[in-house]
C-alpha cells in the first residue's frame, strides 16, 4: 500500500473500525459444516416443489413491500406475540442489532454485555460507536447477577444484550437473574431468542410488563439461514424509532414469499426441530463416552465440548483435514480455553465427528 494511501485510510476511516477484524466465515465446501448453527435438513422433499412454484409467480421488477402485512401477522401468530406489541423485521436479526445500536449510539453510550457471548453484538456496536463493557459469566456459565448489578449502576448501560440460551455457552439464563437484570436496566434490554426453538421457554410475555425489553427472533436456526429474516418484538414507541434507520426494501421479496411458505408449513420445520433435539441428546451421550472430553449441557442446536488442555487448535485442524468443520472458540475469552462449538447436524454427520473425536483424543 502506497504511503499516501496508508495516511488517508488513517485519516478518514475511524480508528475503531481500523482496530476490529472482519467476522470470519470459513471456507466450508465439501466440509461436514457443523460451525454455524445451521439446521442440517435442506427443504422436505415434497415442498421443495412447491415451493418454487410459489417464487415463479414473484414481480422482480418491483420492489419488495417495506412492511408485509401478511408475513408480518404470519410471524406474530405464529410466535404469540402479546397485545400492544409490534413486529419490525430485519435482514437476519444481525441486522436489527445494527438498527439497535446505531439508533442507541449517542457519544458516551454504553452497551453491557455477560461474556462470552454472540460476538456480533461487540463488533457491531464497536461499529457503531457504542463503548462496550462486559461482565464475565461464572465458570457454570450463569450470570453473574451480583457483578451484572454493580456494572448497571456504576456504568448505567443504554442498552443490555442478553442471548437466552447464549451462544456460544448453549445454555438458558435462570429466570429469576433475568427478570433481575431486567428490572435493574437503566436503558433498553433485548432478550435475543435466536434458539427458541430447542429451548422452548422465551420472555415474551414479559413485554406486557416492561417497556424496556425487546425480544429478537430469527428464522435462521430452524432451516432458514439462507432467506436472512430476524424480526424484533416490543412496543411501538422504540419499534418506530427503529425503522426511521431501516433501508426502505431490506427485505427482498424472494425472502417474504419463501418465509410465508414456510410459516405455512411451520409444522415440517418443528418437525426437523425435533429431531435435532433428539440428536442432540444422542450427540451428547456419545460425545461424553470419548474419554477426557468435558460436555456441556445444551438448551440450543449445538454445544460446547472442552478438550485436554492446549489441544483444541490442533484439534480444529485434525477434524478439518478428516473433513469436519466446527468452530474453535479457543482464545476468544478465558472461560473458552481448549474449547470447541459443535452444531448438531444429521445422524451420519454426528456419528461421524464422534468417530473423528474418539480417533484423535
Ligand atoms: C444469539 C444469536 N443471535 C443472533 C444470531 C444471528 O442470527 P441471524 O442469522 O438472524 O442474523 C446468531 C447466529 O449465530 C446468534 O447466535
């Protein structure tokens, strides 16, 4: 890079965004991919005609509807979402954090975070100029309620992500540390459910008591990582505020075609769901009986396994040469050391990692 380059980059571009790394997707063709919390199922096999069926008949001429009444209510039934609360719908939840955040970032504004966590809620709001503080979880994976009360008051958070379950821990908060958290919150509180569906407890109700929470949910667990649509749920107030920063059309029309198809046929995906629960517990007992690998217990569609200490690199890289992908959090934050995130995939997938596993440990 020439010089004079090097000093504009340093001039124009905010040195926090200098400072960050891009969010890394690895390569994963020909890969088992169990790193991204993907459900394992494409489409039935019987749907997926009709399916393109349906997307022959779609103007793409035309822009897509900003705000689709019927995918919208289609969501709203399907989720319960209480009397007097709003739907907003986003390219992928990430991009409601990103409405989130930029709409939240006065200068000075704080975010707080339980660590570890969903990374993208400390690269986005590094982005956009949110401060971030975090408040390590116990070794158990709980919040820490003391701690996250200390940090409230000392720090008055504008605003508080709380992942339930979290990723990549896997686990539920204890209810009573939530409503805790909750109610101690100076600023907003969103509540992201990106894995209701395998924990099937969620605070929704909860919106009709506090008008400082959201709840964030996406399609991408249960099949539908491809079409990109999150939605977040509260009251109208902060919802209208959210979308003055929303792009007109960030919903493409191939997406809401293709998300009321699947709320029609919601009950495959449930299905699909189900049996992931089931693999999941088989995954877990089978992961368990490879010696020297410490389990964690999983609300989600995946979990995190602990390995001898200083392997887990080595590991990653065993497991990517034998044709498996999972994710190594190892260094990403001292309750991670010598871990690795695995997704549950299809039967084959999972007894495949557990053979790779067994071979390698
Ligand atoms: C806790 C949590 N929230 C949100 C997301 C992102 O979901 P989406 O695909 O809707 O952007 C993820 C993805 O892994 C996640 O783990």
């Amino acid at each position: 890079m020439s010089a004079d380059r090097g000093s504009r980059i340093e001039a124009l571009v905010r040195p926090q965004i200098r400072a960050l790394q891009a969010y890394h997707v690895p390569p994963a063709e020909d890969l088992i991919k169990l790193d991204a919390m993907e459900n394992p199922f494409p489409w039935p096999g019987d749907l997926a005609p009709v399916w393109a069926e349906c997307l022959r008949g779609v103007a793409l001429n035309r822009y897509p509807s900003p705000h689709p009444p019927e995918l919208i209510s289609a969501l709203a039934r399907q989720a319960g979402v209480p009397p007097g609360c709003e739907l907003l719908l986003g390219n992928g939840s990430d991009e409601l954090i990103q409405l989130i955040d930029l709409c939240l970032a006065r200068p000075g504004a704080k975010v707080l975070l339980p660590t570890p966590t969903f990374s993208m809620y400390s690269l986005i709001a590094r982005v956009a100029g949110l401060d971030v503080v975090e408040v390590p979880l116990r070794a158990d994976f709980s919040l820490d309620l003391p701690a996250m009360l200390t940090a409230i008051e000392q720090q008055q958070p504008a605003l508080i992500y709380l992942a339930c379950p979290n990723n990549p821990t896997a686990r539920l908060f204890d209810v009573a540390d939530l409503r805790a958290v909750i109610e101690a919150a100076p600023g907003l509180v969103v509540v992201d459910e990106a894995y209701f569906p395998f924990a099937g407890r969620s605070v929704l109700p909860w919106l009709l008591e506090f008008e400082h929470l959201l709840v964030l949910r996406t399609l991408s667990k249960v099949g539908l990582a491809g079409l990109r649509l999150g939605y977040l749920v509260g009251h109208a107030v902060w919802l209208h505020e959210f979308d003055k920063a929303r792009l007109p059309y960030n919903i493409s029309t191939l997406t809401q075609v293709s998300a009321r198809f699947a709320l029609e046929h919601a009950g495959r995906l449930a299905q699909q769901a189900e049996q992931l629960r089931a693999q999941r517990r088989w995954l877990a007992d089978a992961l368990r009986a490879v010696p020297q690998i410490e389990v964690f217990p999983s609300d989600t569609n995946f979990m995190l396994v602990r390995l001898p200490a200083g392997r887990a690199p080595a590991v990653h890289e065993e497991l990517l040469r034998a044709g498996i992908l999972v994710k190594s959090v190892h260094g990403s934050h001292p309750l991670l050391a010598d871990s690795l995130r695995v997704t549950v995939g299809t039967p084959i997938e999972n007894q495949a990692l557990v053979n790779a596993l067994g071979t390698l440990i």
